[in-house]
C-alpha cells in the first residue's frame, strides 16, 4: 500500500475505526461493506439500550459507510464516547476513550484528504494523546503511523521517517504483523523519494515476504507493483521491473485487487513501449 491518499497503485491506511469494544481496525472508503448489512443496523441503532452497543454501532456504521454519510454516526460516536468517560465501570470508560480517539482521528482523516493539513495535524496528536492515556499501543502505533502519512505529504520526509520508525516499534514490540508489514511498506516509499532505492528495495522486500507470511494477498501484489517500480523508474531494470509486475498479477484477482491489476498491466505495457525505443536507439547508433 503507498502511503499517499487517492494516488494510482495504492491508498493510505489513515481512518481508524474501533470494532468490538473498540479494537483497531481500518477504514478505507467502506471497503468492506458488503460484509455488514447496514439498513440492519440503522434498524436496531435506536432500540439499543446498552451503551457499548451503542458505541459498536456508530462505530461499524461510520466504518461502511460512503463520504456524506459516515460523519453523522462519528459525531454521534463522539458525542456518545464523551458522555461516558466518567461511566462507573471502568471498562466502559476505557472502550469510550478508545472510541473518542477513533471518533476524532477519523476527523483528522477528513480534515486531512481535504488539505486542512493543520488542523488535521492537531486532531491526529488529539487521538494519539488519547490512546496513550489508555495504553491503546494498536492506536498509539496507528496514529504515530498516520502523523508519518501527513508529514510525507508535507514534504518533511525526515520527520515523517521518525514517525514511521515510531510506529514500526510499537508494532514489531506487540507483535502486529499486518501493522508491521505497513511500516515496511512506507519507509521503503520515503526511502525510494530520498533516492535511496537499496534500502526502499529492502523494506519493500520485507513488506512482501510479511504479507506473503499471513497470506495477505492484496498487500503483496502492492509491494510487488512498489519493486517493479524502483526497478523500471530508478534503476532502468525494464525486465526486472515487468517480471515483478506480472508475479503481481497472481494475487489481484479480487475485487479490491482490480485496481492493481489495471496499474500492473499498464506499467508492463509501458516498460515495453520503452524497452522498444532503446532497443531502436541502440539498432540506429550502431548503424
């Protein structure tokens, strides 16, 4: 996954939703809304009486839900996470803090994919200042991971390396393999930019082995199109690049792979067209 937002090949792990009690999970556009029958939970929202039920459904409902219609559940997560922070139970209050953070992190996400970049900044550290009082290292790490995401944008490649390197801590610390392969993946991207591309083929190579490890199959076919990358844009390596874009290939026949799949094919198409002029180049220098 790259980790700028809404740019071909990949998308940005940057909304985070809290599940079950609030555990971490990530939102990519109601990537997976299939799996969740919404009118169902619109259905039941109002009939619930129990608080952290509550809190799971707007939680689940601004984790499907399209732009335009996911803020309205993440205020009311919000506001409800807000009104039970100093719940009696003490779980209670932890799940509601847990959910705050994601209430006001998924904000950040708004703020930030609308070039509000500042106020997106202060919104992210909000969140993170939130899961460090509950001890959330998931959500610390995620947060940590989504300042890197911003700051790269920004331009401050150097601090967004410190973040990355703060979330892949965390991560490598509780064991996240998935969160451990996503760090990977983007200090090899900040890495490929500093024009280091050895050490981006390094954690690109990582990345991939992660997630072939836990069979995450659009995430390899994502750090399979990132070295091909580095290969044809940096080290003139065509053939490499295409042999690595067609291994690609195998692991994007899903749905959410469809996007992979089209930028593989084109950059295989591309690596011949220029594969082709310098084979011409050559034919007509030595002429």
């Amino acid at each position: 996954m790259k980790i700028v937002l809404d740019k071909p090949l990949f998308k940005l792990v940057l909304k985070i939703v809290c599940s079950t009690l609030c555990l971490l999970s990530i939102k990519i556009e109601a990537q997976n809304s299939e799996n969740v029958n919404v009118d169902s939970l619109l259905n039941i929202l109002p009939h619930l009486n129990d608080d952290t039920n509550k809190l799971n459904t707007l939680d689940i409902l601004a984790y499907v839900l399209p732009n335009g219609k996911w803020e309205k559940y993440n205020a009311d997560l919000e506001e409800l996470s807000e009104s039970l922070l100093s719940h009696p139970d003490e779980e209670v209050r932890i799940a509601a803090k847990k959910c705050l953070a994601t209430a006001i992190n998924n904000w950040g996400f708004s703020k930030d994919i609308n070039g509000k970049q500042e106020e997106a900044i202060q919104l992210y550290l909000k969140s993170l200042q939130l899961r460090r009082e509950i001890n959330h290292q998931e959500g610390i790490a995620q947060s940590l991971n989504n300042l890197g995401a911003l700051y790269q944008t920004m331009g401050n490649i150097n601090l967004a390396i410190s973040y990355f390197e703060q979330s892949l801590k965390i991560r490598e610390t509780i064991g996240e393999q998935k969160g451990i392969a996503e760090s990977y993946n983007n200090l090899g991207f900040l890495y490929d930019n500093l024009g280091n591309y050895i050490k981006a083929l390094n954690f690109h190579q990582k990345s991939y082995a992660l997630r072939a490890k836990i069979n995450d199959a659009l995430g390899m076919s994502g750090s399979l199109i990132n070295i091909g990358n580095i290969y044809s844009n940096n080290l003139n390596d065509y053939q490499k690049a295409i042999d690595y874009w067609r291994k690609s290939l195998k692991y994007s026949n899903s749905d959410n792979g469809k996007s992979n799949k089209a930028h593989a094919l084109n950059n295989i198409g591309v690596a011949y067209r220029k594969m082709a002029e310098m084979q011409k180049k050559k034919i007509w220098y030595n002429y």
